[in-house]
C-alpha cells in the first residue's frame, strides 16, 4: 500500500495532516492525525456478529502513553495501567458521532483502538482522534455513512479559534468540541463562561466551516486509498412479521403508551406483548433450530413507531405533557445533617442527592500531565448510578463510563461559578435515587443547591434541563421535548443536555441517534431549553437563593496568611520537617501557596490559633525597635549570637549587655539561656543588631 497524505489548514499556520498507508497496515483501517508535532495513530477492525446479539457493540478505546511526551509514568511499576478519566471521556466523545452512522441492524463487532504517539504540551489530542476515527473507517471497508469531521472551537477576544493550543484555551470563554458533517451537528460536549445561545450558534457555525474543510480532505484520502465497502449483514425484522404485529397492537398499544407512571406503563406494554406473542404463536412458530421468532424486535419497533406518531400527530406524550411542560420540580437543602451541605433535587422520577465535602487543597485531585491542561483540580463532582434507581438488580462494581462522563458534565457546568480565591477544595457527589430521564441535568441543579447549603460562594446558581426531538418519517416536521422521559430519550432522536445561569450557557452536551440536525434546529432546541432552566431555577431560588453566610460546623476553617515569599523554604523545612511538625501537634493542615499565602486548616478554634501562632513564629521578621526573649546560641569573646526568631540569630555584642563595663561575655550568659534583647539596627545584608541593656530600660 503506498503512503497517502492529505492536509487541512483550519487557520493560517494552523494545518491537520492525515497520513496512511505507512504503519498499522493489518488493521482494516489506520491513519495519523498530526497537529504540531501531537500526533495520534487510530486504527478500526471489525468481527463477524456474536451469535444472538440485538445491538451493536461498537468499542472505542483511547490511551496516551507517557513516552508519547518523553516521560515515565508515576508509581512503582513505572506503567500505564487503568485508563484514565480524560482516557474515557475522549474515547466517548469518539463512539457517540460515530454509533448513528452505521446502518440499522449492523451487528458486526467493530473496535476502534487510538494511540498517542507524540504530545508536545501545546496541541490537544481529543480531537485529532475523533478526527482519525471517521478517516480510519472512511478507508475500511465496514459499511459506514461517513466521513464526519470534528474540531474543537475557542473564543479568545470575541474570536473563534480553531483547535486553539493550551496557551490559548486559557484565555478562552468557550470550549466547544464539535462533530458534524458539512451542514449537520452530529454531535457537541464542552464548557463555556455564561455565553449565549446566540454565541454557542454562532461557534456552530464556525466550526461547520472548518468540518466542510476537514470532510473534503478525508473524502480525497479515501477516493486514494480506500478499500470498496462491503455489503452489510443486516439483522432487520421480517417485513410479515412486523406487519402482523403491527396489526394486532393496533387499537391496543396506545393506551398503554400513555399510561403515566413509568412502571405501570411497562407493565402495560408487557401485557400487550404476552397477549401478541400468544396470538401471533401459531402463526410463527419456531425454526427447526428451535429459534425463536423476532417477536420482542418487532414489539420494540412498533411501540417506537406509536410513541413518535402519538407526539407527532397528536401532541401526546407518554406522561401527559405537552411539548415544553417540565415535571413537577421540587428542591430540599440540609438533607444530610452531619455533611458540609446537602440537597436533594427531584424532577419527576429522577431524583438525585448530592454531598459537598470541604477540604485542604492537599485534597485535591493531581493528575500527571501528558497532553498539557491544569497538573490538579480543587472541584470535583462525581456522580452514582446505582442499580435501584431504575429498579433493577445488576453487578455494583467502581464507576462505569457512563457515570464518569455524567460526572464530568455536571462538574464542568459547575467549575465556572467557584471563585478562584475560595481556599478549600471541594467534592460534590450526586447519587441517582431515581431516574426517568436526565439524571445528569439534576445532578447539576442538586449540586448547585448544595453548594450554596454549604456556605460555597458560588457567583450564581446553575440549573440544567436536557430537551428532545421527533422527527416525521418525511423529515418536514420536528417536535422538541423539554425534559425528556427515559424512553422518550429511548425512542426519540436527541438527548441535548444545557446548563447554565439565568445569565448564558455553561455547559452542553448533545447526543443523536440520526445522522445529523442543522445547527437553526440546534438553535430553537437551546431557546427552548432556557425557558424552562428559568423555570426549575425560580424553584431552586424559593428554596435557597444564595449561599449560606456560615458554614456548616462540621466543615474545616480556614484562615488565610500571608508571609515572605523569603519565608517558605523555613516554614516548609528540611525536607518538609518544619510545617509537617506543626501539622502533628496541632492537628491543622496547611497548604503553602508560591506567592507567600498560606491557607489554614483546622476543625476548631484552638487548633486553628496554634497552628497560626507556630507559623507566625516561623516566619516572622525581626523589627527594629522590637524587644524579643531569645536563647543564647554561641557565645565568643566579643558577644553573644542570640536566637529571637526560630532560624533568626542577632549579635548581642558585649558592649550592649549591661549599662556597666563586663569583662567577660559568661558574666552575663551562657549557651542555652534565655535573655530579654531589644532590635537596635538590621544592616542592608539582613545583620541584627541586639542590645540587652536597652530592654532592660524599656521593662
């Protein structure tokens, strides 16, 4: 295979390059993605379907390997083990524009493996191997509806960047990932700093441009070099079968449909489905092989099918509500009396208790920076999905993607209203009691209430809401869902998560299950989702409309300091012996800041005064004019070197010992003493000067 290459420049001096044919030639399609010198391989293969299988089972793995920056990774074993949360968050980010562009019924097993090979700390590799997923199934032969372009957008000034490097994301109120075909929003997840829908429409726009760029260059690279697709195994349901189970749910199935409680409505649903599976038995047995008929398929297809028609045609949802009507919405804080703040938000069925706990930014989450960004992050929220929150019994093991990834939206809609000089680290945690539909929107509005119940100085509360979409089978009309069920999540098109303030957006998040909405349709969905994020955010106000003027009693105090940044090396000590020693006998924390602040924390008063008094003693200066009680350290012929400070000596000369003449320094004091000194000069190197007969006229 000869070595093809193709370049998109998104801005001046800014060019992705696409290469293939040159390494990982076994695999049924591989390419580089290169921006700078980050570069990331990405490969796709694909096996014959399991026997049985009814979904699709697409893999996507990401890793970046510490060699890739010219590092060792941490720990004993000095390698990568588990994959981390950027790991899986990006490798989501990857599978969710991709999954809808495979063809209906493919079971194929299809896995998508993406390697960092080199990382320069500048360029992010996210979406490059977004990037090189699309082209590396572009090139395969597995049937696949694409290329999809992705690109990240920023906003520096007012100005759209493209695939902006770290220097620059740090002055950026925008980070918008996008994935779309030219014309089409495939996908989006990002943060952003109160913009407006009108500004997140706009970096659509933006990014739309630079996505018709990146299609043509992959559509080039594949007309070069890819491989001829090869027909599908479609795994449909017979075309006789699903009419005659269409026809005898017909007049049965809607009622139940519309039953309004969740459970009560499955129940429903499983008794017109026994019911089918008996009348339509005889009619389709079962297969010498004794397979069975697709009897719960078809079932699943039809209920789809009168689901979307009842909204379509005749405005009903499953719950009675109409298009942009919110469940009943319900906030309660100090749910949890021994936590530093507590609530519990309940919208409809979904129902989510969140936890802050207060801490020393020794607490905070460090990560070993490969790719560049932040070394550490004092906000956390991690989120719960626990088996009883839809009623089921399954496997409790640690978070799966799935958790990790709602928790990563939640917190990044969130991180935005913690003020930067708020000392403490702080933990949310949302555990999902109930859910029935957008458990990660409520994450976000519990968490905000219980920041404020903990006495966090968050600038505004956030509140989230996630909006659907139903298309006609024609594509002429869209109905939009405010605050979607599970199933109309389940049979609908779109799950478009947004959070913000009464005042912009600050995080988004957008699932599809059709290959592509225009970005006008993106822009009425956002409308719609701020009318009702006012809505659950006058509820949210009506239980705590700021946060608390004190903490909890149980939450850490802290008292800020600030010192010499001279000082610090003496506060810390020996290989940290000073400041460890005063945390041992006090009890406190402390974390020391490179600009001289020191931050304290204790769990009461007492604690609190000790620790201060220990590091003002440590790194306090000597004042001319001062008079100190000091001890005697070294003794010579012509004075005495007296210890006022800890680590700070004077010279108390034997002249200024006594208003009468001393013949010997030992007349006086000797080593270990303790003597009473006044400060009578420090010279521009720091000297002191020291002098006993003067504190003694002054005492």
């Amino acid at each position: 295979m000869a070595i093809e290459q193709v370049t998109a420049e998104l801005t001046p001096g800014r060019t992705l390059t696409i290469e293939t044919g040159k390494i990982a030639k076994q695999a049924a399609g591989a390419v580089t993605v290169q921006q700078g010198d980050t570069i990331v391989l990405v490969t796709v293969c694909s096996a014959d379907p399991r026997p049985g299988i009814d979904f699709f089972p697409l893999q996507v793995d990401y890793r970046e390997g510490f060699s890739a920056a010219g590092k060792f990774p941490g720990g004993f074993f000095k390698r990568e083990g588990r994959p981390t949360e950027k790991e899986i968050l990006t490798a989501r980010m990857t599978d969710r524009p991709l999954r809808p562009l495979f063809p209906k019924g493919f079971f194929d097993e299809i896995q998508i493996v993406a390697r960092l090979l080199s990382a320069d700390g500048e360029n992010e590799a996210d979406v490059l191997a977004m990037l090189g997923a699309s082209a590396a199934l572009a090139l395969s032969d597995i049937p696949f509806n694409g290329p999809i372009g992705t690109v990240r957008v920023g906003r520096i000034d007012g100005e759209f960047v493209a695939n902006p490097i770290h220097p620059e994301m740090e002055k950026s109120d925008l980070d918008l990932v996008y994935a779309g075909a030219p014309g089409k929003t495939i996908m989006i997840e990002g943060r952003a700093d109160e913009v407006s829908e009108e500004t997140l429409r706009d970096a659509m726009r933006f990014a739309d441009n630079c996505v018709r760029r990146i299609v043509d260059a992959v559509a080039d690279l594949a007309g070069r070099a890819g491989k001829p697709k090869k027909v599908p195994n479609l795994r449909v349901v017979p075309d006789s079968l699903l009419e005659a189970v269409r026809d005898y749910c017909r007049g049965r199935i809607d009622d139940a449909c519309l039953v309004m409680d969740r459970k009560a409505r499955d129940q429903a649903l499983g008794a017109v489905f026994e019911e089918m599976t008996t009348a339509l038995a005889e009619q389709f047995p079962a297969g010498e092989a004794n397979d069975e008929p697709d009897f719960r398929p078809a079932f699943d297809q039809v209920t789809e099918e009168t689901v979307r028609r009842l909204i379509l045609e005749q405005g009903k949802r499953s719950d009675g509500r109409g298009p942009e009507d919110l469940r009943p919405v319900s906030a309660e804080v100090g749910a949890l009396p021994r936590t530093h703040g507590s609530a519990l938000f309940s919208r409809g069925e979904t129902q989510a208790l969140v936890s802050v706990t207060l801490g020393a930014e020794g607490d905070a989450q460090e990560y070993d920076v490969i790719t560049g960004g932040a070394p550490s992050k004092r906000f956390m929220l991690h989120y719960n999905f626990p088996p009883f929150s839809v009623g089921e019994v399954r496997r409790i093991g640690g978070p799966g993607r799935r958790e990790i990834g709602h928790g990563a939206l939640a917190e990044r809609s969130l991180a935005g209203m913690i003020p930067e000089e708020f000392a403490y680290t702080i933990r949310c945690v949302s555990d999902i009691l109930g859910s029935n539909g957008s458990s990660s929107m409520a994450s976000v509005c519990g968490a905000s209430l219980a920041l404020m119940d903990a006495g966090v100085p968050i600038r505004k509360a956030v509140t989230g809401i996630s909006v659907g979409l139903v298309t006609a089978p024609d594509g002429d009309r869209k109905i939009f869902l405010t605050d979607i069920l599970g199933s109309e999540d389940h049979y609908g098109d779109m799950d478009f998560k947004l959070a913000g303030t009464r005042d912009g957006i600050t995080g988004f998040q957008l699932d599809l299950k059709i290959p592509g909405i225009d970005i006008d349709s993106m822009y009425t969905a956002m409308q719609q989702s701020r009318r009702a994020r006012a809505k659950i955010l006058d509820v949210m106000d009506a239980c705590i409309a700021e946060p608390r003027a004190q903490m909890s009693p149980y939450a850490p105090k802290v008292r800020s300091l600030r010192i010499n940044p001279e000082k610090i090396g003496g506060l810390i000590g020996p290989g940290g012996k000073v400041i460890r020693g005063i945390c041992q006998r006090t009890g406190a924390e402390i974390d020391v800041l490179p600009d001289g602040t020191v931050n304290v924390f204790a769990a009461n008063g007492e604690a609190m005064e000790k620790a201060v008094n220990e590091i003002q003693a440590v790194t306090a200066e000597a004042e001319i004019g001062k008079i100190y009680r000091g001890e005697v350290k070294t003794v010579r012929d012509f004075g005495a070197f007296v210890e006022i400070l800890p680590g700070q000596d004077g010279l108390l000369h034997i002249s200024e010992m006594a208003d009468h003449r001393v013949n010997k320094v030992e007349d006086i004091c000797k080593v270990g003493d303790r003597i009473t000194v006044k400060v009578i000069d420090i010279d521009d190197r720091g000297r002191i000067r020291l002098s006993r007969k003067e504190a003694l006229r002054e005492i």
